[in-house]
C-alpha cells in the first residue's frame, strides 16, 4: 500500500518465501510535509517458515524506526541496509525529507552518518512512551495520526535553507539529466563548495554521493523491468565513463553484477 508517496525505490529483488507480508508507505499530513516524506509500516508472519532476508540500497533521509525495546534514529546508511525476518513481528517507520532532521537535531546531519541513535538522544522521555503507544497500536492509519501529533507538538521553526536542500535533493531524484556536481551547481547560483557544505548540514552526506546513488536507483529500476539491457549504453546514460565503472558501482552497493542480479529477477 502507498498512498500518495509514489512506489518504492531501491527495493532489491530475492526469490519468494511462504509467509504474510504487509508493507504500507503512507504520507504526512500537509503541516509536516516540509520535514517528513513519509511514513511506513512493515508487518510480517513468518511462523513456521524459513527466515526472509530484505535489502534496499541507500536513500539521502534520516528515519525514526520504532519497534519494541529496540526504537532508533537512524542516519543515512552509505552501504546498502540488509535485515532478517523471523516469526513474527512489525516496524513503524519515519522517513524524514532530506534537510527535514536538521531542525530537529540541531547540529549537523552528517554527525549520524553510517551512525544510529536512541531517539531519546533528540525527543527526550516522550520518545519512550511513543514507542509504546505505537507498538500497542494495530491500525496503519492510528500510528501514522499518532506520530504525527508527536512530531507537530515539537516542529521546529521553518528553515528556508532546509527546504531548499530538498528541492534540490528531489530535482537529483527525478531529473535523470542530472550526473554531476557541476549540472546541480549550474541549475542553481550555489558553487560547489557551499553545495557540500549545505549537504553535510542538512542532508548528512555530500551532494555527489546523492547523485550517484539516485543513478545507481534508476540502474536497477531499469533491470526490474525486466527488458533486455544494453549494459555499455545504460553506463553512459547514467553519467559513467564507461561499463567497467558502472559494473564495479553496482557490484559494491548491490553485492553482485548487474546481469547476475537480472538473472536473479527473473529465477524468483
């Protein structure tokens, strides 16, 4: 389920296994749609069946993940995130806006990269007893309005920068023209260096990882579907030199060859 956030990116594919799966993407409401893209919630069933190994590659946002005994904050992760499944159980999530968290940390986002931390460390004692009002709660729609009543209650002041960071964040998410440093500084008066400074700020990670990471995206959206690809073309559309770099990019972050990957879709 997603409602109103657009389907999910860097999703990596695995074979199927018997069990109940339940994932829904939800949005804010409009009073938190500068700082929170969205919210989701992952509910699983595995009981009496193998464990169920999940992988995403990176996303440039800091997330609140809320589960029993264990709620963390989590900043950007440069490697790609791997979990296993098991018996039974279930995760609420929020996933901030890129320069959305600043406001609320109130130091440099990049001070959480490759890092987690309790949420009591930003929220305080109220972090706990969010955690168990969530937990007890079985509804989607209930946990989405509950933690948005929590996050409204301590919205920062608005943050005219913040918010153009994420413009510019979400311009390299959709606008595949975008390869390098000099295209976003070209589109907007910010010379390279304000531009890292504003992204290790705001966004926790500097503007070139983004742009690679969202190219590195669009690369497996376009496997997925499942077409036929021309690995040396795909490599210069998306800004690489040549295949050689694009293959070893794609080996690093999603832990084999894009073609093994392809095979891999199409075996599950």
């Amino acid at each position: 389920m997603n409602e109103g956030v657009g389907e999910a990116r860097g999703v990596l594919r695995h074979a199927p296994v018997a069990g109940v799966f339940h994932h829904a993407r939800i949005a804010p409401p409009p009073a938190l749609a500068g700082v929170v893209q969205h919210y989701w919630i992952v509910r699983w069933d595995l009981q009496g069946g193998p464990p169920q190994l999940r992988e995403t590659l990176p996303h440039p946002n800091v997330h609140l993940v809320c589960e029993a005994g264990g709620s963390r904050i989590h900043g950007i992760h440069t490697d790609r995130f791997s979990t296993t499944l098991e018996g039974r159980g279930g995760v609420f999530g929020v996933k901030f806006r890129p320069g959305g968290f600043r406001g609320f940390l109130r130091q440099p986002v990049s001070a959480l990269r490759n890092r987690s931390i309790p949420p009591q460390q930003v929220f305080g004692d109220d972090a706990a007893r969010l955690e168990a009002i969530l937990h007890a709660q079985p509804h989607d729609e209930r946990m989405v309005t509950l933690a948005s009543d929590f996050l409204a209650a301590r919205l920062p002041p608005p943050d005219a920068q913040a918010l153009r960071v994420g413009e510019v964040v979400d311009a390299i998410a959709t606008d595949r023209s975008i390869r390098t440093l000099d295209d976003v500084a070209s589109r907007w008066p910010l010379t390279p260096r304000t531009l890292q400074r504003w992204f290790n700020q705001y966004v926790g990670i500097g503007p070139k990882w983004v742009i690679n990471r969202y190219r590195m995206h669009e690369a497996l959206q376009r496997v997925d579907a499942g077409d036929a690809v021309d690995w040396s073309r795909l490599a210069l559309e998306l800004g690489y030199f040549d295949q050689a770099h694009f293959i070893r990019d794609f080996r690093a972050l999603v832990g084999c060859p894009p073609a093994e990957y392809a095979r891999r879709g199409r075996a599950g």
